[in-house]
C-alpha cells in the first residue's frame, strides 16, 4: 500500500471523528464520489495485516448504524470484499487476523435481523402466479392454464416463503458461518441497484475465486495466493448467482459469465440442485452473442409490458362499419365498369313490368321475374317496394333511385339477352 493511499485512509478516519451530525446528510452525499477514497479502502481490506483494517473496519459499522441511507449502502458496497476476506483467512485457519472483520461482519447481521423497535424481522415473499401479467411475461404467451395456476389464483391459494426470525449471533463458527453469509448476501442483493461498478466486479470475483479455489479450475483461472478449498452452502451460492445476473446487465458482462461458468463447475461437484437450476436457468435466458463488451453500461431487458387503456383495432368489424359497407355498394357510381359487368349476367326470362317501382295493389309485390334475378336483389328491392320505406327520409329515396338506375341499366345493357 502506497503512503498516499495511506493519507487518504487516515484523512477520511480523522474527519469522521470531528463530523458534527448536522453535516451527516452532505457528507454522506458528498462520499460515493471519492473514488480514490473506495480504492484505498478495498486495499486495506485485501491486507489482513494491515494496521489501518481495525479502524476502517470500526467506521464502517459506525457508517452502518447511524441511520443515514448513503452511509449504510457506502458499506454494504465492501461486503463482498470482507466475505471473501474471511473465508480465505478462515481457510488457511488463522483466525486470529481475521477477528475485526467477523466483528464487522456480525455486527451488520445483529443490525439486520432486527427493525428500529428491535423486534426481530421475518421476511415474507410471495411467489408471483404465472396465471397474472407482469412485467417479465404474459400469461396468453404460455399456453392453456385452465386447470393448474389460474385455478390456484381464483381460490387465493398464493404460496409465500417466510424468512425468519433469525437468532442473534456472538460469534462465527463453523455451523453457523453460512446461515450469517448468507443472510448478509441477501442484504447486499437487496441494495444491488445502489452498488457501483467496482463492487459488483468484486462481487464477480470473489464469486469465482470461492468456487474454484484447491479445485483444478484455479490453475486455468491463474488464482495466486490461496490453495485450500473453502466450503459453500446451496443457498449461499444462490445468493451469489442473483447478484451474478444483476451484474450481467449493468456492466459486467464478462466477469460474470466466467463467475457463472464457475458457480456451474463448483454446484456440479457438491451436486447441489438449487444453484444447478438457478445458474442453468440463468444461461438458457441469456443472449447469445448480443453482449460482447462489458464496457457499454447499463443494459436492459426488453419486455412487452400490456397496455394500461383498452384499445379497439381500427380494422375491427362493427354494425356501423357494416352499415358503411352496405349504403356503399349500393351507391356505386355509374360507369362503363359497373354497366359491362352487369351485361356478363345472362339471364333467360326476363319482364321488365313493375320496374320503375310501381306499387301494386294492397302492398302486394308483382313476382314476374325470374328467380335468379329476383334472388339477385331481393334484399334490395323488396326495401326500395315497400310503401313504408316513405317515412324513412332521404337516405331511403336515394336507395330507390339506386334501384332503378340499376335495373335500367341491366335492361339496356347490350350485354343482357332479352326473350
């Protein structure tokens, strides 16, 4: 560690200490910018027997306790960092050089499992119905659920998945290392959009680094320093690959594919089932090949979200598209068109009497025609013949000229063989 780094460790020591707590807030405000600050810190982390690791490992929880949101993320952000830190110290067994990070780390959890009336909390969630929308899939896109999980939603039968309460903890010890991991991974996961790029490359690293250390793999990766292989649970893992994916989408795309290839080696070996068919599931869904560099930022994942407002298509068919449709076939302009596909009609017989649209006696409708030119425009005529059409206004008398215009032009037609 370089004595400038040095500085800017016991600088940021010293200026805590003198903080009046009115200034918290701007402070807080003003620290996730010293970059120079969070790589200074992240060595004196990696150093177990660096002097400055007692003290900064003190502030930090000071930081994560006095209640300020930027403070208490500014050391959630190191997490990754101090977990793999005491494994590779518990791994090599000495404990002795790892005790002021234990204390960080049990201290967060104490803060944790607890709410501010300190009442110990029990995390609830409910797993989501695949019979509803969401904003990661339409239920129409799955197929037929008639019988399964629409079934299930109608009666309320939701399941939920209880967390807690969790026991307070004194120390670390080899039956309980994990189930503390694990509940501190959650915690980070749960902050994850809060954590910048450089915690989660940590994140991806010790991931990889945990997985793959006394095992052949760590040759092929290059892992200097520690060759001991450090023991894992399946929910630890688990934890490891949700933060994992989160990172695969926000900038790190390449450290977190080699941390998930080897997640997959490590849960292949223990037989784990849980990270087998979290980390698979994980693969199958991601792009292949649309994210090469790791350097392009931010990434999203493109959903069809259901609109809000109901919508009518404008091509859909309703009774006044249908009314449109009708007054305009019958209100076709006379043209060369229209009178020579008329004249490709040939009917045998044919009278022209009552034509002009003469009523007859008693409402009675004369039936001379013949019977392939009366089907032809009997829904026409028989509305334009009947002597109540009168009262129906100005529409219907053009409907009547219509008629007639029609019927004359089918008579005249030369088209048209008269007997």
């Amino acid at each position: 560690m370089f004595t400038s780094e040095k500085g800017i460790v016991e600088e940021w020591l010293s200026e805590f200490k003198t903080l009046p707590e009115t200034s918290l807030p701007n402070y807080a405000t003003n620290l996730k910018d010293k970059s120079s600050l969070v790589s200074s810190l992240y060595k004196v982390i990696q150093e177990p027997q660096s002097e400055l690791l007692e003290p900064v490992c003190h502030q930090l929880f000071e930081f994560y306790r006095s209640g300020e949101e930027q403070l208490l993320r500014f050391t959630l952000q190191f997490l990754p960092e101090l977990i793999w830190c005491y494994l590779a110290v518990s791994a090599s067994r000495n404990v002795h050089s790892s005790g002021c990070i234990e204390a960080l780390l049990l201290g967060v959890y104490n803060l944790e499992i607890v709410d501010k009336q300190g009442h110990s909390k029990v995390l609830s969630f409910t797993i989501p119905s695949l019979s509803k929308p969401s904003v990661y899939h339409e239920p129409s896109s799955i197929g037929s659920m008639a019988l399964t999980e629409s079934a299930l939603s109608q009666h309320g039968l939701s399941k939920v998945v209880y967390s807690g309460p969790h026991p307070q903890r004194e120390m670390l010890t080899a039956q309980n290392r994990f189930e503390v991991l694990t509940f501190l991974l959650l915690c980070y996961n749960a902050a994850l959009t809060y954590m910048p790029s450089v915690s989660l490359q940590s994140l991806c690293q010790i991931c990889s680094r945990i997985c793959v250390c006394g095992y052949p793999r760590q040759h092929v990766r290059k892992y200097k320093g520690i060759s001991s292989r450090i023991p894992v649970s399946s929910g630890f893992m688990v934890q490891m690959l949700t933060g994992i994916y989160f990172a695969f989408y926000n900038g790190e795309w390449d450290l977190a594919q080699k941390a998930l290839d080897d997640i997959i080696y490590r849960a292949q070996l223990e037989l784990y089932p849980e990270p087998l068919l979290v980390a698979n599931a994980i693969k199958a869904s991601l792009p292949h090949g649309a994210m090469k560099s790791s350097k392009e930022g931010t990434r999203c994942i493109q959903v069809e979200i259901t609109p809000t407002s109901s919508r009518i298509s404008r091509n859909a068919v309703t009774s006044m598209s249908i009314r449109g449709h009708r007054w305009k076939r019958h209100e076709q302009p006379d043209n060369s068109n229209d009178t020579s596909e008329l004249g490709i009609l040939v009917i045998p017989e044919i009278s022209v009497t009552n034509v002009a649209g003469e009523r007859t006696g008693n409402g009675e409708k004369g039936r001379t025609l013949g019977e392939i030119d009366a089907q032809h425009i009997q829904g026409v005529q028989e509305t334009a013949t009947d002597p109540r059409t009168e009262s129906k206004g100005l529409p219907e008398i053009r409907r009547q000229k219509s008629v007639r215009k029609m019927m004359e032009d089918g008579i005249n037609s030369p088209g048209r063989v008269q007997f």
